[in-house]
C-alpha cells in the first residue's frame, strides 16, 4: 500500500495558468497533474543524477541504471546520446543481442 502525503507549496501565477491549461487538455484535477508532473520531474532528475555520475566515471552503467531506475540498455542508450563513453557501445550491444 503507497502512503499518501500532503505537500503545500507557492508558485508563480503564470505557472498556475499553465497548470490550469494542463488541467483541461488533460481532463484531469490540479491534484493529478501535479502528481504526474512531481513524478516525471522525479524520473528526469534520477536520470540526470545517474548521467552526471556516470560522466565523472564514479559508478558504472550498470549502478547508474540502478540510480535512475531504468534498464541497463536504456542508460546505454541515453549514455551514447549525451556522448558519454562507457567503453561499450550501443554497437557493442547490439553485437551481442545478435549473438543470444
């Protein structure tokens, strides 16, 4: 069971005339488009945390994964899009996967 808490902030008026915005072109309340951005901010975080240490080569992709709550594959991919070399590319992956 999640436990639900309570969570009071101030926002600038216009960002809460884009919520207003979001609330209609998502048909949903203020409530659950707060909790869906919170949440996609949250996943976005994790994987700029987990990219940032894996360019400073303090973790591996496989911890860096872990960090961001995502596949190894996926950190592979998102490694080679921000240009970070890991030492094994997404040919690399691939080479293998061919190989199973």
């Amino acid at each position: 069971m999640v436990t639900i808490k309570t969570v009071t902030t101030r926002i600038p008026e216009d960002d809460e005339e884009a919520l207003a915005e979001l609330e209609a072109e998502m048909s949903a309340d203020r409530s659950e488009v707060l909790r869906r951005l919170i949440r996609q901010g949250l996943e976005d975080w994790r994987k700029e945390r987990a990219l940032d240490r894996l360019r400073d080569h303090a973790v591996t992709v496989r911890k860096a994964a872990e960090l961001a709550e995502i596949s190894y594959v996926e950190m592979l991919t998102l490694a080679a899009a921000e240009g970070i070399d890991v030492g094994y590319t997404t040919d690399d992956l691939e080479r293998d996967l061919d190989r199973i």
